[in-house]
C-alpha cells in the first residue's frame, strides 16, 4: 500500500469539498479509489464492533482498512485546514480567477468520469441526463438563510457528507443551499487553525455526528448500487459532474442579500457572459491550468492504492 499515495488523494479531496461546486466524490472516483473507499467505510459493522469490544484490534484494523482510511482522512484534514484560509482570501479578492480554476477541474473530469462506464446504450444515456438535470435543478435551487440550530448542523453534516462521496455533487454546495458553507466550512475550520475550539467545537461537533452518520448509512447502499448497477450509477455520475459546471461558472452577478450580523450575505448568484478583456483572458488560461491539474490527478490514479 502506498499511503503517501493515499494521503495526496486525501488532500486532493479535500480541497474540492471545501470549494462550492466541486465534490470530493469526483476526485476518489478518478483517482481510482472510489470503490475501496466505499467498501471500507460499509466496514464499519457489527463485525467491527465486535472486533474491537473484544480488544482484537489487529483484527479490527484489518477489517476496515484502517491504515488506507487512516492515510487518506489526513490528507483531507490537513488540506481543509490549510486550504480555508487561502480560499477565504482568493474567494474575497479573486472570485472569477479562484472560480475558474475548478470550472477546469471539473471540465477535465468528465471524460475521466464518463469512459469509467463499460458499455453505454440507451439507458446509460437516460441515467446522464438525469442526472444532468438533478444537478441544474439544485444549480437553481434558492439559498436558506444561516441556522445554528443543534439539530439543523446535525442534519448539514449528514447531508453534506452524503454530498462529499457522491462523485459530482458537492458537499459544500449543499451547505451553500442550506445556509451554513460560510458558518461551517470557512469560519468555523478557520477558528480551528487560530486555535478558537470555544467557538468552533459547538458548530462543528454536531456537523461531525451527522456527517458520519450520513457516511456509514450511505456507504452500504453506494457499495450495493455499483454492484447490481454499475453503469447506470456511473452515467448518472457523469451527468452530475457535467451539470455542476453551472454552479461553479466563474462569471457571476449577485443576486438576493441578506444583512447577518452586520455582514451582508449573499443568497444567490445570477451567471452572465463575461466581456472579453484581459480579466476573461486570465480567466480562460487559469481553466487550462485546472484541467492540466486534473488530468495529474487522474493519473495518480494508477499509482497503486490496494
């Protein structure tokens, strides 16, 4: 097992689930973790309880993949707890450049996503545009408003863990929807790195309990699914992540607003053509950059992982 390997995918993926419009899910599936992942996860059974109820923890270990899951959740705690900040800044100062350079992530990603299925026909195209057409609806689905809720951040964790290992969905744009990214994913992670545990434990516990209780519920039915009905899930896949073009399209106006906390808060986004000026030219060259990106990433799919 090459965990260095396995940590670098881990940052990978958390890097996408901390940007809007772009999931981790995406990044496992392309780095040929996918299916491992998911299996490791369904893992955690009554067979693991029990292993570990009775100390065997060589066992255990064995059991669940420890060392693999191990490797890569570092990987994606230290680039969320690294990367918020920067993405703070960049989203403040730099939207459009920071924008586009994950509409070419995900534009390199399709093909990668689309030739894992093994035979396409009429169904796997009815299963793409389905779920071409999921993604646009939430695309156009209208932001909530900011809950600090306990049950409310309970439910946030769990709907967006499903989000985050569901290639093409984004868990941090569900958040968005829900009202919660900049409370969840930005103040709250960047109150963790200032060491701020008072104010950032009582969002971000509850967000963890739903998150991997959402993980562990969905890892079971995703394990079932990709094996009764691998290329129907995996052209539903594809129409996800071609779909979430449209939430991370880097030309934006701003649409409805809300006051918080003497902050004005941004609900929703209207996408527009952007004028060709040196900006766009940038803009245009930064998205070659994310594709090449991904296509590096897609080839550290075949480091060896198993």
């Amino acid at each position: 097992m090459n965990l260095f390997g396995v940590f670098l995918k881990g940052f990978a993926m958390g890097a996408a689930n901390v940007v809007p419009g772009v999931s981790g899910g995406t990044v496992a599936f392309i780095t040929g973790i996918y299916e491992r992942l998911i299996n490791a996860l369904k893992s955690f059974d009554f067979k693991a309880i029990k292993l570990l109820g009775s100390f065997k923890v060589k066992e255990f270990i064995a059991h669940v993949d420890f060392w693999f899951l191990a490797a890569l959740g570092v990987g994606v705690l230290t680039s969320v707890l690294t990367l918020a900040k920067v993405l703070e800044v960049g989203f403040e100062k730099y939207p459009i450049y920071v924008a586009a350079l994950f509409f070419g992530l995900i534009v390199a990603s399709i093909p990668s996503v689309g030739k894992m299925v093994k035979k396409w026909s009429l169904s796997r195209f009815v299963a793409l545009a389905a779920g071409l057409a999921i993604a646009l609806c939430l695309a156009f689905t209208p932001s909530a408003s900011e809950n600090t809720n306990l049950l409310y951040l309970m439910l946030c964790g769990v709907v967006a863990m499903c989000s985050m290992i569901i290639p093409g969905v984004s868990g941090s744009f569900v958040l968005l929807l829900m009202g919660n990214y900049q409370l969840i994913m930005i103040a709250s992670v960047n109150k963790v790195s200032e060491g701020n545990l008072a104010e950032s434990l009582p969002i971000l516990l509850p967000v963890g309990v739903g998150a991997v209780v959402g993980l562990i519920a969905l890892s079971h039915f995703l394990s079932w699914l990709f094996k009764r009905f691998h290329d129907i899930a995996v052209s539903v896949i594809t129409g996800f992540v071609a779909g979430s073009l449209v939430i991370i399209w880097p030309w934006k106006i701003p649409g409805e607003t809300i006051i918080k906390n003497s902050e004005v808060k941004i609900l929703s986004y209207t996408n527009h053509i952007p004028q060709i000026d040196a900006q766009l030219a940038i803009a245009v060259l930064i998205i070659f950059i994310g594709a090449a990106v991904m296509l590096g990433v897609e080839r550290l799919g075949s480091t060896k992982t198993e």
